[in-house]
C-alpha cells in the first residue's frame, strides 16, 4: 500500500463531509493514514468561521430588509 499525501481539495472535501455527518468508512480510513492532523485542524477553523461569517451576514441582510 502506498502512502501518498493529501491535496487540499481532498481535505476540504473530507472536513465538509465529517461536519455534515457523511463521511464514508473508506474515506475516514484514508484521512487518518494519508492526512495530516494539521492540515485538518486548519481547514476546520477556516471552514467553520466562514460558516459563521455566513450566518451573520444573511442575518444582517434579512434584518436590514425589514426596516
């Protein structure tokens, strides 16, 4: 078996599918032997603050809509 590392894309993909609960057997055995802890962490945050940027965004949007 050949360990090979891991693009962006494919961590991207990885941590959006684990935050939404899709995550296949197959691909969560490839993160832990192929990727690495960091790269994970990283994209994580940054996903996860965007997400709430997002939030905040459409909420300001909606509020100022109404007034």
């Amino acid at each position: 078996m050949e360990i090979t590392c891991m693009n962006l894309w494919q961590v991207i993909k990885s941590v959006l599918a684990a935050m939404l609960g899709v995550q296949s057997n197959k691909v969560r055995e490839r993160d832990f032997t192929e990727g690495s802890p960091a790269a994970f962490i990283i994209v994580g945050i940054v996903i996860a603050v965007i997400f709430v940027l997002l939030l905040y965004g459409i909420v300001q949007w909606v509020l100022a809509s109404h007034h």
